[in-house]
C-alpha cells in the first residue's frame, strides 16, 4: 500500500514530470507550451514526495478491499463488532477500510456523510451504499458495493439475519429500505 505525506506544490519555471505518461505526450505539451508565448511560467503541481493514486491504483485498492470484506463472508453479525468474532454492518466496513490506512467513521449514519453522493446510475465497485431499515428515520445499514451488471447492484454487508453475506438491490426488501451510494475512493 502507498503512503506519503502531501507537502504544498511549489512554483518554479520548469518542471519535472513523473507521471506514466509517454515521452511523446509530455514532449507534445512542452511544444503546445512553447508556442503559446503567454505561458512563459509553469507552476509544478508535484513534488518529489507526492503519492498519485490514478485510476489502475484507485482500481486495485477497490479489488483489495472487496477481497478483504470478502474474506469475511459467514462471519456471524455481533452489535458493535468489528473482528472476526463478528461484525455489524458499520463494523465491517469500518475494519476493512482501516485496514488500508483509511479511517471511516464507526456508525452507518454517519460514514454516509462521508464521500461524494452518488447516482444509482453511476455506482461502481467499491462505492458504500446505505438503507433505512425497521422503520428508523435515519441511516441505519451499509454496505459495500462488490459488483454492479446492468441495473443489478450487488453489496457485501452483515445482516443481523445472516451475518456477512452479498445481497442484490434488486431484492425487495433492500430495493426498498434503499437510500444512498457514496463514493469514497475516487
């Protein structure tokens, strides 16, 4: 896992660029940067000890935490758990995540003021979604989305029922206690 420290850019007139882009695509910039005389500064936007997480690491850190959840499939649930003795449902995204060095808060209701808001449109992997359960007023179940095919949208969670399992959205009961999907890792 990539940590780091980030540290303020600093502006300079030239500029090092290490990111995975080819050669040619950086030397095109310089030349586009050449010819417009009007940008004679850059401002470096990096420095040496940033970390950039781009798409294909953003992806893979959503593989590992869906394989970390996943390797607690069958766990039983247990209120205010958080170990393999047993989860509940906050419990069981709170553990995964942190294991990555990510911190979210310990109850559903409020990790669902954490992140970016969602449409059930645009949910992908990784992404936590949130229910009303028992006639509640606030948010009081999540999950984490594991698979989405089309308009079915699959989440591992810990039921009280039946402890950390995969649901679909599609099923009616979580079709209708459905309230919100964030996005955390972007």
């Amino acid at each position: 896992m990539k940590k780091g420290i980030y540290t303020q850019p600093v502006a300079s007139k030239t500029t090092t660029v290490k990111t995975k882009k080819s050669q040619k695509e950086y030397t095109n910039r310089q030349t586009a940067q050449a010819s417009n005389p009007k940008k004679t500064s850059l401002i470096n936007d990096q420095n040496e000890s940033d970390i950039i997480i781009d798409n294909e690491d953003s992806n893979y850190l959503i593989s590992q935490l869906i394989h970390t959840a996943s390797d607690n499939l069958g766990v039983t649930y247990r209120g205010g758990g958080t170990t393999k003795d047993g989860f509940d449902c906050s419990g069981l995204m709170y553990a995964t995540f942190k294991k990555f060095d990510i911190t979210l808060p310990r109850s559903s209701h409020q990790m669902a003021e954490v992140g970016k808001p969602v449409d059930v449109q645009e949910a992908k992997k990784g992404d936590l979604i949130f229910f009303i359960n028992r006639g509640q007023k606030r948010i009081n179940h999540v999950g984490m989305i594991v698979e989405v095919n089309g308009d079915d949208i699959k989440f591992i969670h810990s039921s009280t029922q039946s402890g950390v399992i995969i649901s679909s959205l599609k099923e009616s009961y979580y079709d209708r206690t459905f309230k919100q999907i964030n996005r955390v890792i972007q």
